[in-house]
C-alpha cells in the first residue's frame, strides 16, 4: 500500500524504492509473493541483504535473487546491493532530478534515509 500510495501521489515521478528485509520474519520466503506485488509499483527497486541469513534455514529464506529476477523480469529494474553504503552509492548514481525514492526497513537502515 507504501508504494502503492506514492505512485497515486506522483504518477508522473520515478519511484525508487530501496528495501532491508532487516527481520527474520522479513527475510522469509513466504513474503516472496507480496514483495513481488509491492515491489513491482516502483520503476526501480534497490535490496539490501537479508541481515540475518544466516540465522535462516535455507527452505525458509527469502530467495533475493529470484525476486530480482521476477521483479526485473515484469518491468521494474531490481539489483541487489552488497551492503547498504554500496545502495547508497547505487541511488545516487542513478538519481535524476524529480525522482522520489522510499527506504523501507524495520530498523535504522544504517542511516540511509539521512545519508
């Protein structure tokens, strides 16, 4: 509904969206079918790592590079970042004047919503 919302609010603005799945129950991969609906509203989606991965079996992690490639696959350029200053790094780059870009963690995001 997050980026839902902003697309009705700025229909003619690129939408960047940069996602932390920061929770274990965020980096699980019953989630995989409403990330894909969500994310796909943004023109461009940017991912963070699964912060606690290691801490998931692999039957039940989010699978990243699936979603990007779904993602990517439907129309909305998706990369996954190595580590939240290399997304930082990304957005810049590709920042145009106009855009409007979303963070969405369920923690800081090392900051990056002031960075």
């Amino acid at each position: 509904m997050t980026l839902e919302g902003l697309r009705d609010r700025f229909p003619e603005r690129r939408l960047i969206a940069l996602f932390e799945p920061r929770t274990l129950t965020a980096g699980r991969s019953f989630l995989h079918d409403g990330y894909l609906r969500a994310l796909s509203r943004a023109d461009r989606v940017l991912l963070a790592p699964i912060s606690h991965h290691l801490r998931l079996p692999d039957s039940e992690r989010l699978d990243l590079e699936r979603l990007t490639a779904e993602l990517t696959a439907a129309g909305t350029p998706t990369t996954i970042g190595d580590s939240v200053d290399s997304l930082l790094a990304m957005a810049l780059d590709e920042a145009r004047s106009g855009d409007v870009f979303i963070t969405m963690s369920s923690g800081s995001f090392e900051g990056l919503p002031y960075r």
